[in-house]
C-alpha cells in the first residue's frame, strides 16, 4: 500500500480456511488464509457491523 492505513477484517472471517481478495491489477486475485493476511498487513480482526 501507498500510504500505511489501518486494515481491520471481519472477526467472521477468522475462521475462514481462505478468502480471496483484489491483488490490485485489473485480473488478479489473491488466495490468502485470513490469519496470514493480518499478519503482513498488521490488520486486526474485528466487530464491524452495527
């Protein structure tokens, strides 16, 4: 990223195997264990519905 925002992810998503998200270009696509993601993002997991 271009500038260090914070990244928090559903908590439902924890559980999750893998999700998929946008890599950025047009076409392509990452397969990412959830876990995995928010330690090289240094993201949180978190409630994020009212």
């Amino acid at each position: 990223m271009k500038k260090n925002y914070k990244t928090f992810i559903h908590e439902s998503a924890e559980d999750l195997d893998f999700i998929i998200f946008s890599a950025g270009k047009i076409g392509h696509q990452i397969k990412m264990n959830p876990k995995d993601l928010v330690s090289v993002v240094e993201g949180k997991f978190a409630f994020l519905i009212k």
